[in-house]
C-alpha cells in the first residue's frame, strides 16, 4: 500500500496534482452515543459493515463513560479496551455476566462485519439496523450506571 500511494503521488505531482493538508475547521463538539448511533442508522441502507462498525463505537464510548462516572478502573480508562473496561463494571457488579456476554458477543459481530467474515453476502441493511437497535439498548442501560 506505502510503495502504490508513494507511486500515486509521484505521478500526481507530474501532472501539477499536490496532496494537501486537511482544510482547518472550526473544532466540532464531541458527539454523543445517540448521535452516533444516528449517524449509523442513516448509513445501514447503504454502508451496512461501517454502520455496524459505528454503532460499535458508540457502545464503547458509554462503556468508557461508565467507568469513569463510576471512577473503577486503576487505570486511565481511555487506555482500557472495551472489553476490558466491561469487565471492570462485572468486577464492580455494575453489570452481570449476561450483559458482558452480550457486549462480548457484539463486539465478535462488529468484527465479522468489518474484517469480512458476515459471509458472501456480507451484512444487510435490516441485520445493521436489528444490531444498531441492539447497541441503543445497551448504551441505555449502561448511561443508567452512576455511583452511589
């Protein structure tokens, strides 16, 4: 990929076509899970895998916020994989078995979906959508997590 972009550019430049930088922007505020997961549900007709992948990330955001609302992990959370910060809320007895088997099991799917194994079909719009629906239901039950 590195030796074909250098090429690429090479040939660019030849033909007066400079690579420029990012245009700057005014910095946008954070997006929150239920925006993301917006977002997700207007591209699962077209881009399903990346709706699915999007949607992931919302769940793991709010696993992030949850453990630092509850203050449980020794380490700074933002480092934690996502997994590894569900188990501190099992830990913690923030969340049961179930749901870590759940998040476990949604992660294995946003992996399918993104690396190619959803199958020879890949992932429909209706199976992105049942798994963003899916993803809101666990972001709600993990922003209802809070200390005390």
């Amino acid at each position: 990929f590195g030796r074909e972009l250098k090429e690429v550019e090479k040939k660019a430049r030849a033909i007066d076509v400079k690579p420029a930088g990012p245009t700057p922007r005014a910095i946008a505020a954070p997006k929150d899970s239920a925006q993301t997961l917006d977002e997700a549900e207007r591209l699962a007709e077209d881009f399903p895998e990346p709706a699915v992948a999007l949607a992931w990330s919302a769940v793991e955001d709010e696993l992030l916020g949850a453990v630092m609302r509850l203050a449980i992990s020794p380490d700074y959370p933002p480092y934690n994989s996502a997994l590894g910060n569900a188990r501190f809320l099992v830990d913690q007895r923030a969340i049961d078995e179930n749901t870590l088997d759940i998040l476990n099991r949604m992660r294995n799917l946003r992996n399918m979906a993104v690396h190619g194994g959803a199958g020879p079909t890949g992932v429909s719009p209706d199976e992105a959508r049942e798994f963003i629906a899916l993803a809101r239901g666990v972001v709600e039950k993990l922003r209802r997590l809070h200390r005390g």
